[in-house]
C-alpha cells in the first residue's frame, strides 16, 4: 500500500483551486488527484495533462477543478492481483490506479512503476524530519564529528537500548572493533563468534589479532546454537584454552536466545557483547535487543531499519568502557592542552550532521519496525501453504524486528536452487540476496576452530545452501508485495518435486 501521506495529498475536494491541485501533484510520487464529494466517495481523477488541456482551452490557475470537462474514474476493487493490474492500465491507456473499497472510497493508490519497476532488498527509508536536524548542523556550523546533533542522538539512544551510555561512531564494524579494544583482551584470546552473519563481526577481532571461535546455528532461528557454544567453551576449558569473551549476532534482526547463552557466559565468567547491528527494535525478554550483553553495538548502514547513511553506535552501562571507547574514537587524544596521544586509535566518530539523519530517523523507528513485522506476516499468509519453505522463527521469549525476511528452501521438495530462484526474481525487476555465507566457509577463516550444532547437523552451512532474503523496505506496498509474492509462488509452482 502506498503510504498515507502520499494519499492524503493526492485528494482534493471539488472546489479545490487548479492551482492547488497543480501543487498537490508536483508534491506526490504518483502525479494523480482524487476528486472526492462530500461524502467521501470518488467522483474523479485528475491528472497533469487534464490540467495542461483546461489551462489551453482558457481555464484560470484559481479557477475551481470541477471546470474541467467531466471524467470518469478508473477504479479498481481491494485485493485485485498484480497481473489484473497491469491489464487494467493496459486496457484503459493509464499509468496508475485508484484501489477503492466497497463503498466507493479511494484507500491506494497504484502505478506502473509499482508492478514492473525494480524493487529493492532494504532501501533506505526518510521519514521527513532529517532534514530539520542536518539544517541546523548547517545553520550553525556544526559540521564535524561534535555538536548538539551528535550529544542528542547519543542520549536518545542510551534510552532506547536502555543503556546508561551510548557512543555514535563511523560504522557497526567500528562499534565492535572499539568493543574490543575496551574489554581489554590480550592478543591471542579466544572469542566464541556466531558462525552465520556477515564477515563484519569477525573483521574485529582480526584487526586485534584474537582468535575467533566460530560457532553454528541452531535450527529454527539460525542464531547461535547455545548447545554448541556450551560444549565447545568446556572443551577449551578441560584443555586449559579457556576463552575471553562471546561475540553473539542477532541474525537478520531476530534476537539470538539470550536466556540461555547468558546463563553460559555468566557460569564460565564470560563477558557478552551483542552484535545488534541489524536487530535495533527487536525486544527479548520485553527489554530492546542490546541490553543484555556487556556492550552491544547497532549499524546504521543505509540498508538497515533506520540509517545515518553510515554509522553505527557502541552502548553500554559501564561508564569505564564508554569513556575507553569515546577516547579510541577520537584519535586516543590525551586530556591536555597540546595535541599529545600514547596509544594506536582511530578516527571512528560519527559527524554531527549524520547524527542529525539518526535523530529524524529514531522519531519514526516503531513505525519502520511495525512495517517490516506486517511485510513478514503478509509473505508467511501468502507463501506458507507451499511444500519445501520454511521462514526464520523467533527465539522464546523475544520478538525480532523482521529486517530482513529469509526464507529456506527444501531441496527434497523443489527442484531449482535459491540462486536460481534469485536470477528468475531478478529478471523480474526484484532483488533479493542468498542467506549469509557462514563464517567457516570464508577464505578469511580458513583454520579457525568450528563448533557444529550437532555431530550430524551443520545447520549455517545448509542455510547458506537454503536460503534467500526477499525484500523487506519499510515503504514496500502492498502491491509490490503481492508481486513478490505472485513471483515467488509461480516460480515454486513450477518447480514442485
């Protein structure tokens, strides 16, 4: 469904001024007015060229929009399938339509670009108040990594994780490296990874020469297996390789089972950091995703929930691992008058004027949250009656925010592989991506140690294998869902073992 705003300004009432409706056009992604009575019903459409011709044919800016020579409009009803769509604009010589319901009143909006364009995995989503915020940066001159923008996102985020402290740096990836640098671990220590997510998790503990401990999946919600990583932190300890830290990702969004691997950490006195990078408002154990774990870090890359275009943010509720984290950030700048610095840092702060973005992006997160949950529930109605799919479950406990909707793909069932699937999506104008590659399987971390879920089960090697994430954006409408949808099921259908 388009968004409201985009239907709110496309309707107009009959005494609307030509001009008004010129503006509301030029404001709107779809170039089409709703001309509606008083009742609410439609009576019209207008479009640009239906101005051009009256203006032509002697009708004045501030004359009223019922001048023009009357027109009736092209509807169509509630729940009509894409492919319907496409030959009703086809049938009528139009670009878009108005989707009405039983009573005659107008609740979407639908054009070409809609059913044929290309749609994209996670775009970026701007709710409209960014640009007040990055103004002001402006306005004031506060361009670089300090400034009101920057202190307000920060505490703005210490609240919404729940943390006493927040720090906002370049990326997620810095977030982590500064995580570790904080803990203080000796070059050399052993650190338990989620096998499963993207290569930014580990790309940390390389830099500080620690030696990553990849463990599986569990299946079902493809987070950590806490099973496999309890048996390998006693299988270290019986050989004196006792570990130093848990690094735990939650995976696409869905919050890893918490309960159970903090309860390992504790027992074992390991301290957990959360790999939340794609996971900001997801709740487990009704507190955000990232309170739990010693230190947590979010991203807000462009194609995550909310972006600062890049950027990400390390929290946490220990005031001597902030102040180590916000001093690395900054060049390891010591507190004296001259420019004097005694230890390797980095220049990892985030700017004021992208601090701004993630100010106007927090004020619509709930929103962009909610639309990424009703996205899965519409692909999990319109895909589960298929044989061979199966889609990521939540941990107990949590409810996960649905960054990305993965689903896997039963080859005893199906006969075509999800890369095949994702090339047949492509030429349809529809992106998608395969599962994370684990870490296991990288070049990068050939020899490390691996813990399985099971001695018979690999469970983020046959994800890999499985999976595909299918278009997640906060503003996908309806009807580029059900185009997905529609793709999907006519290439499964085809495909049936």
């Amino acid at each position: 469904m388009t968004d409201n705003d985009t239907l709110q300004r496309a309707i107009v009432r009959s005494d609307a001024s030509i001009r008004t409706v010129m503006a509301r056009l030029d404001r709107n992604r779809i170039k089409l007015g709703l001309v509606l009575d008083e009742g609410g019903r439609l009576l019209r459409t207008v479009t640009d060229g239906d101005i051009r011709r009256a203006l032509l044919g002697g009708a004045l800016l501030d004359d009223a929009i019922s001048c023009l020579p009357p027109q009736r409009a092209v509807t169509v009803p509630e729940k009509t399938a894409p492919a319907q769509l496409l030959q009703e604009m086809d049938r009528h010589g139009v670009n878009a339509l108005v989707v009405t319901d039983a009573a005659g009143e107008p609740v979407d909006l639908v054009d070409r670009g809609m059913l044929s364009g290309a749609i994209l995995l996670s775009p970026p989503h701007m709710g409209g108040g960014e640009a007040a915020h990055v103004q002001q940066a402006f306005d004031d001159n506060w361009v670089a990594p300090a400034g009101p923008n920057l202190d307000a996102f920060e505490k703005r985020l210490a609240v919404l994780s729940t943390r006493e402290h927040a720090v906002a740096v370049s990326s997620g990836t810095a977030g982590l490296h500064l995580a570790m640098r904080a803990l203080n671990l000796p070059r050399g220590a052993r650190v338990y990874v989620s096998d499963l997510t993207f290569v930014g998790s580990v790309q940390p503990l390389l830099y500080e020469r620690l030696e990553p401990v990849l463990i599986d999946a569990e299946p079902g919600t493809w987070n950590m297996s806490p099973g496999a990583l309890r048996r390998q932190i006693e299988a270290d300890a019986a050989s004196d390789r006792k570990g130093a830290a848990i690094l735990l990702v939650h995976l696409y969004g869905q919050s890893a089972n918490v309960g159970e691997i903090l309860t390992i950490a504790e027992e074992h006195g390991l301290p957990l950091v959360e790999d939340a990078a794609e996971s900001l408002g997801a709740v487990y154990d009704n507190r955000p995703s990232g309170a739990h774990g010693v230190i947590s870090v979010y991203s807000f890359n462009g194609n995550k929930i909310i972006t600062t275009s890049s950027g990400g943010a390390l929290v946490t509720d220990d005031p001597k691992i902030a102040e180590r984290a916000r001093y690395l950030a900054t060049q390891g700048r010591d507190p004296v008058e001259h420019y004097q610095h005694g230890t390797i840092a980095y220049n990892y702060r985030m700017s004021n004027i992208l601090a701004g973005v993630g100010l106007g992006q927090l004020d619509v997160l709930s929103d962009r949250v909610a639309a990424r949950r009703a996205i899965f529930e519409r692909y999990k109605a319109g895909l589960s009656d298929l044989p061979g799919i199966a889609f990521q479950e939540d941990s107990p406990r949590s409810l996960g925010n649905r960054w990305l909707t993965s689903i896997e793909f039963d080859p005893n069932r199906l006969a075509i592989h999800p890369y095949q699937i994702m090339r047949k999506l492509r030429q349809g104008g529809i992106e998608t991506r395969p599962g994370w590659k684990p870490l296991h399987m990288q070049p990068l971390c050939h020899g490390f140690a691996f813990a399985p879920h099971s001695e018979k089960v690999t469970v983020s090697a046959a994800h890999f294998q499985r999976a595909l994430c299918l278009p997640t954006g906060s503003n996908l409408t309806v009807a580029e869902q059900d185009r997905i949808i529609a793709a999907v099921r006519s290439i499964l259908t085809e495909n049936l073992v």
